[in-house]
C-alpha cells in the first residue's frame, strides 16, 4: 500500500472513530503521533503489514492507543474503541475494510509521565474501492 494510501487509512479510520464519537479529530484524536498534550487522547498509527503480490487487497496493520491519567477512564476509552472496529467490516470513505483485533483490551504501559496507555492492534483488510 503506497504511503499516500495509509494516509488515507490513518485520515478514514480517525473520521469512522470521530463519527462513533470517539474522539474529536485534531483536539484528541490524532493521526501518526501522540503529542504530549492533551493528557486524555487517542493516536492511530500504520504498523506495517503483511503484502501478498498480486493481490489488489491490502493488509496493514494499525496501533490505536489511548492515554488517560485514570486507569479506569482510559480502560473504558479503549474498549469503547475495541467495540468500534472490532471484526467490522465497515465502509470509510474511499475503502472498506474489516478489522480484527490483535488482543483484547486491558494490558498498558506508562508513558514517561507515568500516564497511562493502552495499545490496541488491529490486523486489516483494506479494499480500496
């Protein structure tokens, strides 16, 4: 998947999550990076993936995390973003694409400021329509 592509991803996967209201695209929902504020917020990130040659359907993989200073708070952020995508098939924008989890939410580390993040990775199959 060119690179332009999983720009398209990161962009369509954030908006689906902003539609679910999960978040708010650019104030706690960002794309690429976790900024260091705000405290509360949510990063998708490309992971890599599988590619099969000659297949027109793309598989990368995503990393959603979600920081929180509240165990908690963040434990129920993720899983409301876990049941969003969960082995959905849905329709984002330009591609379809159906998501299945890596994992179950519940394990996270700490960030250097001891806030809490929990990662969430999801296996993809992306077909650009």
């Amino acid at each position: 998947m060119p690179t332009l592509a999983i720009k398209v991803l990161l962009d369509q996967v954030a908006s689906y999550l902003a539609a679910q209201g999960i978040g708010t695209v650019g104030t706690n929902l960002f794309k690429g990076t976790m900024p260091d504020s705000p405290v509360k917020c949510i990063s998708i990130t490309a992971s890599g993936g599988p590619r099969v040659k000659g297949d027109a359907l793309h598989r990368p993989r995503i990393q959603i995390s979600v920081r929180d200073i509240s165990y908690p708070v963040g434990l129920v952020t993720t899983q409301s973003v876990f049941d969003a995508l969960d082995h959905k098939v849905v329709i984002l924008g330009t591609l379809h694409g159906r998501f299945r989890p890596e994992g179950e939410p519940g394990m996270f580390t700490r960030d250097v400021n001891e806030r809490f993040v929990f990662p969430l990775n999801f296996s993809t199959v992306i077909n650009p329509v």
